[in-house]
C-alpha cells in the first residue's frame, strides 16, 4: 500500500499543477501515521501494567546517599516503603511513610538519550497525609562514564489529593548519555505522607 502512495506521489510531482495537491497528500499521510502509532515511550513499564508489591519491572526503588542513620533503619523496618498498587483500573507507583522518618527517597529508571535532543516528560501524581507532601520529579542527567552532569525538576509540582497530569520539555546536555527519571518524596518535616505516580511517559519530542 505504501509503494502504491509513493508511486502516485511521484507522478504528481511530476505535474506542477498537481504540486499542491502532493504536499497536501504527504501531509495527510505521515500525520495519520504519528496520531496512528504515537511517540514510543523510552521507558520500560512506564504505564505499570506489570509487576507485582513486590517487584515492578523497570523501577528501582532508590535512597539519597546522605540519609541520616535513622533513616537508614526506618527503610529497612518499614516505616518507609513503597509498592505498585491499584485503584480500579488505575495502576501506580507509592511511597508511604506511615511512621514519622526525614527520609529522601525515590522511584528510579535509567534510559540512554542524545544530548542536544528534546524530550518530554509527563506523568499523574497524588497524595495524602497530615499535609501535601513535597513529591520530586525530574530527570538527571549524566555521562556514558557515570559523572553527574545535572538535575532538571519539574516545574510547579505541587501534588494535591486529586490526581493531575504534570509535564515537562527538557535538552540533555551535549555530552549526556543518560538520563534518569526519578520520581520521589521529600520528608524533612517527618510527618505521615503518601505519594503516588501513575502512567508515565518519556518521548522524544
């Protein structure tokens, strides 16, 4: 079928007076294509239909490497944790605190970009608690070799009890060959907090 196009659209322009008509054509074509097929998300399990509490293919759950010893033993009893759940239909990834911790912690994935290329990333959030936590989500940015290179936030992330949709457009820099998008939960005030992430989406734009 597409041969057949190609063939047709070559014998127009052929004829300037079909010119018009040709553009117009290829248009049409490739614009049905993209809305047809989509952008392909980079991410692997971004939408979270796999896994299970125990193990969600793609992410890795995550610590800053300058938590507090109490932190530390708060993960590891529990007090900290994090699961793949469901609500209806709707799949997501959480971190709840159901016991007061300053803990920093994150969901992880690692994807390989180009730096110079513009992406986009978009992704659902919520969250409950004694007050609306501070959620994190952004991408880093880093070399083939490891060295960090940056952090981007999204703008204006602030997570309520309903979910909303939040994106961003960002450029890795010339020499990235990385970026990680991290999707977390900042809890110095060390107060019961739950942050959850659903469906998320990262294109070259």
């Amino acid at each position: 079928m597409i041969g057949e196009v190609g063939i047709r659209l070559i014998l127009n322009i052929e004829n300037p007076m079909n010119m018009k008509k040709t553009v117009l054509v290829v248009c049409v074509f490739w614009f049905g294509l993209a809305a047809c097929y989509g952008a392909e998300n980079l991410l692997e399990n971004g939408s979270l239909t796999e896994g299970s509490p125990e193990k969600i293919p793609g992410w890795i759950f995550s610590t800053s490497s300058g938590i507090s010893e109490e932190s530390k033993v708060a993960i590891a009893e529990g007090k900290v944790t994090w699961a793949r759940a469901e609500e209806g239909e709707k799949r997501f990834l959480e971190i709840q605190m159901p016991e007061p911790s300053d803990a920093h912690v994150w969901w992880l994935q690692k994807v390989k970009v180009l730096g110079g290329l513009s992406y986009q990333l978009s992704l659902e959030a919520s969250a409950s608690g004694d007050r609306m936590p501070r959620g994190e989500a952004g991408v880093f940015f880093t070399t083939a070799d490891g060295k960090w290179l940056g952090y981007q936030p999204i703008p204006n992330f602030y997570v309520t009890g309903d979910w909303k949709r939040f994106s961003m457009t960002f450029t890795p820099p010339d020499n990235a060959a990385i970026a990680g998008v991290r999707l977390g939960l900042d809890n110095p005030g060390g107060e019961v907090l739950r942050i959850r992430f659903g469906d998320v989406v990262l294109t070259e734009k």
